[in-house]
C-alpha cells in the first residue's frame, strides 16, 4: 500500500489574525490535502497581535530558540518529502527564519516557499542581504501569489515558481437591500492602507457637492486610532456623511459590505499583495475601487468589474468615485454581478486548496 507523502508545515497562524495566517489556517484545515498527504504543523507563533509583527523582544528570541529546537528534534524524528515554508520576505522575521533554513537545509530538506508578501527587491540593493538572500533561495522551489509579483524574486531566484492566488470562503449572499451608492472602507486603519486618502477623496467629492454616504470599517493601530479619524472626519466637515463603525467581524461584516455599492481601498502598502478584503466584497457584490499595487490589477478588471486609480493620488479617487455615483442603478448592479462573478470562479477556498495540491504533486514529482 502507497503511504501518503509527508509534508511539514512551517507556517503563522491567528492570532494574529491577518492574509497570510488566514490562508494557512485554510491550508491547515483543508480536508482535500488531508486525502493526499500527511500533514505534520510547526506554528510559528512569534507574535499575538498585528501591532507585534515586525517588533523584537526577549520573549521573542526565547521562543525562536525554542522553536529552533522544536524543529531539529522533529527532522531527526521524521522524514519529509516536502517543507511548506511561509517565508517572511524582509526585516528581522527573515532573519530569524535564515536560521530555520539554515537547519533544514543541514537535513537536505526538499524547501517550498510560499511568499505572501514582497519587499525583497527592495532589500537586496545591499550587496551582503543579496547573497544571504541567494543563500536561502538556493536550490528550493517557491509559490507566488500571482505573476505580477515575480519580479520581486527575478534578480535572486532561478528556481520553479508556481503561481497560486489567494482564496476565501464561499459566502453567499443574504438578499439584504443594496444602496448601490454607498461606500464602504473595510480595513485596519493604517495609514499606508489608504485611509486618509479615503476621507481626502470624500472631502473633495462633498467640496464639489456631490451627493453620498460612506461607512469605514477598522480597527485603531499605532499609526492611526478610531478618535484620530474620528476627528480628522469632523474637521473636513464630513460627520454628517461618514459613519466610522470600528472593527466588526464575522457575519456583521459581511452584512455591512452585502448593504454597500462600493468598496474603496486606495492602499499604497509597500507590502501589499493580495488583499482578501477586496474578495470579500466581490463575493458580497461589491464594486471594488483599489489601487496599482501589488497582484490587485490581477484581481479588478478596470471598468469590467472595478475601478483600479493610482496610489496616493485622492482626486484621481474622487474622480473614479464619482463616475460610479453617477451611473444608474442598472449599470451598477452589473459591474457588482461581475465582480461577483469573478470572486465565485477564481477566489474560493477550494479553488485555492485544489491549485496548492497541484503544485504540491509537481514539486514531489520532480524532486522525488
């Protein structure tokens, strides 16, 4: 009898809770990978909250040596026929998981990156980061969100890439009533996301005249608090058209996006990739308007089933806004049916799995 290949994940998951933790844990929890391989998880829990991610801390070197230790007692235990890695792509997390490479490459393990960010283009303009990124590159395989991103890794990796969006749960739709001309921001209220050039587009649209309604959905961050928006709202004379809801999660959320007509997310994020945000309103029937950043131009069809504007640029979002706002409710029905459409055929947790599966068998296949 054929025994199943062993896989070991190394991977983040919630808490905290963010894109990359949430598509481990569907990675985790898949049944169709457990039907192919066995699985054995190694969670790199090095931070609790989004706010600890990219902080040092004792007990963060403690618990890397820890989990150091952890990882060589499980090679010795163990063989693999394949190492699933969610690599950090920069900053102090890639270094310490140098030192979890350097130990699987001691074992000759078979390596698979899945990169849920970007950032390492930026990083190897140092000569010395360029060869230990070549160095942890060398003679593995990598996954990559979309083709848009492979010229982050293109100067340092030679190696198979494989490329697999990311994916959400189906979530259908309640048949709550829809204002299609309602706005909606659904993300944590971090400057680079876009927030204030959110409100800065919605100043200019009220300056002009122009008649709406927004809601913003977020938690506070180091960067920017609830208050802080709250009164940055008040001064622009906008508390009478922006309701800021703070967090909410769950089946409420998904309430809040199925009521609104479009989701604005001007993001200028320099790690940005796949924003599960802007799924989650597609599936919801939701108009997306983003930016050029990272895979997004791979996710909206502009003027097909979204809008994409430029980063950091509030009037070139005011104007995309208000050409929505100024089309009638059958034109805005269909582009939100589109968008719909592409999130239901493309960005779903079993596309997802049954794609990861593949390359799984390509790369056992021809590492074996």
């Amino acid at each position: 009898m054929n025994t199943k290949p062993r896989i070991l994940f190394l991977v983040q998951l919630p808490p905290p809770v963010h894109g990359a933790s949430l598509m481990n844990q569907f990675l985790v929890d898949s049944e169709i990978l457990d039907k192919s391989f066995k699985k054995q998880i190694l969670n790199l829990d090095f931070a609790t909250e989004v706010s600890d991610i990219g902080t040092i801390s004792f007990g963060k070197i403690f618990k890397m040596f820890s989990f150091l230790g952890l990882l060589v007692k499980t090679l010795f235990k163990s063989k693999f026929d394949l190492v699933y890695f969610t690599l950090s792509p920069f900053g102090g997390a890639f270094y310490r998981d140098t030192l979890f490479v350097f130990v699987l490459k001691l074992f000759k393990s078979n390596i698979v990156y899945h990169l849920h960010g970007k950032g390492i283009l930026e990083e190897i303009k140092n000569p010395i980061k360029k060869i230990l990124y070549k160095f942890v590159f060398k003679n593995t395989s990598v996954i990559c969100l979309s083709k848009l991103l492979h010229f982050d890794i293109e100067p340092i990796f030679k190696g198979p890439i494989y490329y697999v969006a990311n994916g959400i749960p189906y979530i259908k739709c309640k048949g709550l009533t829809k204002n299609n001309k309602e706005l909606v921001y659904l993300s944590a209220l971090k400057r680079s996301k876009g927030i204030l050039d959110f409100v800065e587009a919605l100043r200019i649209l009220n300056h002009q005249g122009v008649e709406f309604s927004a809601k913003i959905i977020g938690s506070s961050t180091n960067d920017l608090t609830i208050e802080d928006l709250k009164n940055i709202i008040k001064a622009n004379h906008l508390d009478d058209k922006v309701g800021v809801l703070g967090p909410i999660y769950g089946e409420n959320k998904f309430n809040e996006l199925e009521t609104s007509g479009i989701f604005c997310f001007p993001t200028f994020y320099k790690n940005e990739c796949f924003p599960l945000s802007i799924l989650e309103a597609m599936m919801m029937g939701v108009i997306p308007v983003s930016t050029n950043n990272g895979a997004i131009t791979e996710i909206i069809d502009h003027q097909i089933n979204g809008m994409i504007v430029p980063m950091q640029q509030p009037q070139n979002l005011a104007t995309a806004i208000l050409e929505l706002l100024n089309k009638n409710n059958k034109e805005l029905e269909i582009l939100g049916q589109m968008a719909q459409k592409k999130a239901k055929e493309y960005y779903t947790i079993s596309v997802f799995e049954k794609n990861m599966m593949q390359v799984f068998n390509k790369i056992l296949k021809e590492n074996g």
